[in-house]
C-alpha cells in the first residue's frame, strides 16, 4: 500500500474509530439498562453476566479507543504522552479487555455446568454467586493487568511536523525481556486462552443439546424441564452462541497479527506506521475488527432476541405506560364485572347476614 491508498487507509481510521466512541458507549449503556432494568426475558445468571459484558465493553471503548486510538490520529501530542498516564493507560486497556473476554468465558462455561448438573443449575440461578463471580473477574483482571503498567517508557522523539523538526516525549514499548515475557502472558490470558475455551465449551453446549435431543422426544423433554425453563434456556444458549461466534471472529484475526509481530518483526528499528509492510496493514485491520467486538452486542441482541427487540419498541415508542395503564384499567374492570356475576350465583349452602348501622322506619302513621 502506497501513496493514495496509505491515505485513504489513515482516513478511515480517523473516522472508524470516533465513530465507534459515538455510537458503541451509548449502545452499550442503553443495553445494560434493557437487559439489568427490563430483563428481556432472560435468566437471572444471564442478565447479570451481559450486564458486566456491557459494562466492560464501555470501559474498554473509553480506554483503548476513545482516550488512546481516537486521540493518536486526531491530536499530535495526547496527554498519556507523559508519567504516569503511559502506564496507567495500559494497565486500563489491559484490565478492560481482560474483564470482557473472561466474562464470556465464565458464563459460557457456567451455561455448560447448567446443562450438565442440576445441582450446578440450583447454584449458578442464583444472582448473588453470578455477581460475586463477575467482581470476582474484574478483580483478578486488573489485578492481572498491572505488570502491564511497566511495559511502556517515555522517550524523547525526534519529529518533522511541516517541515519544522521538533522533540517531543513519546510512550513508547520498553525493548526488554521483562516487557516482552508479560507482553506474551497477558495475550495469552486476554485471547488465545479465551479464544479456546469459548470454542471448546460452545462444542460441548452443541453436543450436549444433540445428545438430549436424541435421547428423549420434545413431550419427555417439556416434562422434565418445564415450557418456560427449557424455552428460556434456548434463547440464552442461542444469544450465548452468537456473542461467542462474534468473540471468536472478530478476536482471533488480531490474536495472530499480534503474536506474528511480536515474533517476526519484533525489533526496536521496525516501522509499525510503515503501510507498504502487509503485516502492518492486516495488523490495523485485524485491531479495526477486535475493536468492533465491544460495540456490536447491541445489535446482536436486536437480531437474536425478539424479547430484546419488543422490549425496545417498547421503550423506543414509550408505550409502557400506555399498556401499563390498560393492564390496570382492564385488571379493575375485571374485578368489577367478577364480583357482580358472583352476586347472581346461586348458593348450595345457608347464608349469614349481618344487618349493621339499622335505623327505625317511621310509616304514614307516625308508627314505628
């Protein structure tokens, strides 16, 4: 890629990743709000499992694409450009995107456990263990994250900026075993490990559910679990199943550019900015493609769901209240129209009545 297309290449960037700011944060927090504050008819595990998601994924946009992506290609010198902003961001975007991947490992692990064990499935129902499991992630993420803070120096760099030579510090990837061994523990913990478990487990979910299908007809099957539990157990395996797909797809692109830079073309003279190399260009693709990741679950709610979708229209057209007030109008009409029929019923037993607040009646005469 040379002159026009390196140009064209840097302008969509410029403005992919603003536009990923402007329309994944606000996606996200309106989805944690319809799936924690409205359910979408979802279990209790996956209301709190997505709702982390959400979360994790907002910080993630904040962190690596608005505060890091969006600024290196729209202002010459951002601020994490100096102590300790360098290392402090890295340990962010580390934690961030560690959160996210674990988070859909976890609960697809724990939609395995459910499927297999009825005693796993009484545990994981409760939303109390599933919140301290998603702390409990975000935690040991972070916590994990932190060697990431030193992997990064500042250093003075030399720059033509219209035709004028200037230094100016720059945060820069520390040449050192250190930096490189924690470089490769956290792309482990924070893809390839995931990456495997997700389809590894997906695997087993799929067999699991063809060998039951096989094993008794759909009437043992409603019997056993139950209409609305088996029903709604499919649709959190199913939305499960495509935000995993989705993980894997837009993930492993960028696991295998990443690992292929920093083995082939890991050297301190090596031009990442230079887009006549190819890997530099499939490497900003494939990061183009793992970034989506963090603002696409929105939409794949939207296409998969159809409690999410009607729970939308619902929320979009403020018809809410509207049906909230025919339900009360309809419920106390009903109530109304019950007690009069159960006026007219005839009695198969004796009756008691009780006269209360009798007041004497005076006739023509003037006798009571």
């Amino acid at each position: 890629m040379e002159g026009a297309g390196v140009t064209v290449f840097v302008t969509v960037q410029r403005i992919y990743y603003p536009f990923l700011c402007i329309m994944g944060i606000p996606a996200n927090l309106f989805t944690f709000y319809m799936i924690y504050f409205r359910k979408c008819g979802m279990s209790n595990a996956a209301v709190v499992y997505l709702s982390c998601l959400a979360i994790a994924d907002t910080f993630y946009l904040i962190w690596v694409i608005l505060l890091d992506l969006t600024l290196t290609f729209w202002i010459l010198q951002p601020f994490w450009h100096s102590q300790p902003w360098c290392g402090i961001l890295g340990f962010l975007q580390h934690g961030s995107l560690s959160s996210s991947s674990w988070i859909v490992v976890v609960f697809t692990i724990e939609r395995y456990l459910v499927l297999k064990s009825t005693t796993a499935k009484q545990r994981f129902s409760e939303a109390g263990v599933t919140k301290l499991t998603c702390v409990a992630i975000v935690v040991l993420s972070h916590l994990a994250s932190v060697p990431m803070g030193w992997i990064n120096t500042v250093k003075l760099v030399n720059f033509t900026v219209d035709g004028e030579n200037m230094t100016l510090p720059r945060c820069l990837y520390r040449e050192h075993t250190y930096s490189t061994v924690v470089v490769w523990i956290a792309s482990f913990l924070s893809g390839g490990i995931p990456i495997v478990l997700v389809i590894l487990f997906n695997y087993l979910i799929g067999y699991h559910l063809c060998r039951a299908s096989n094993l008794f007809t759909k009437e043992e099957q409603r019997v056993m679990h139950g209409r609305s539990t088996r029903g709604m157990l499919k649709r959190t395996i199913f939305l499960l199943g495509t935000i995993s797909v989705a993980f894997v797809v837009l993930s492993l692109p960028r696991f295998v550019t990443y690992c292929i830079l920093r083995t082939k073309y890991n050297d301190e003279s090596f031009d990442r900015n230079d887009y006549s190399i190819p890997i530099n260009v499939a490497g900003d693709v494939a990061n183009m493609l793992h970034n989506l990741n963090s603002s696409t679950n929105f939409l794949l709610y939207c296409v998969v769901s159809s409690r999410f979708r009607q729970e939308l229209v619902q929320v979009v057209t403020c018809s809410a209240k509207v049906l909230e007030l025919g339900s009360v109008f309809t419920n106390t009409t009903m109530k109304v129209f019950a007690v009069a029929d159960h006026k007219c019923l005839p009695s198969n037993g004796p009756v008691a009545v009780v006269l209360t607040s009798l007041k004497p009646r005076e006739d023509k005469d003037g006798d009571t």
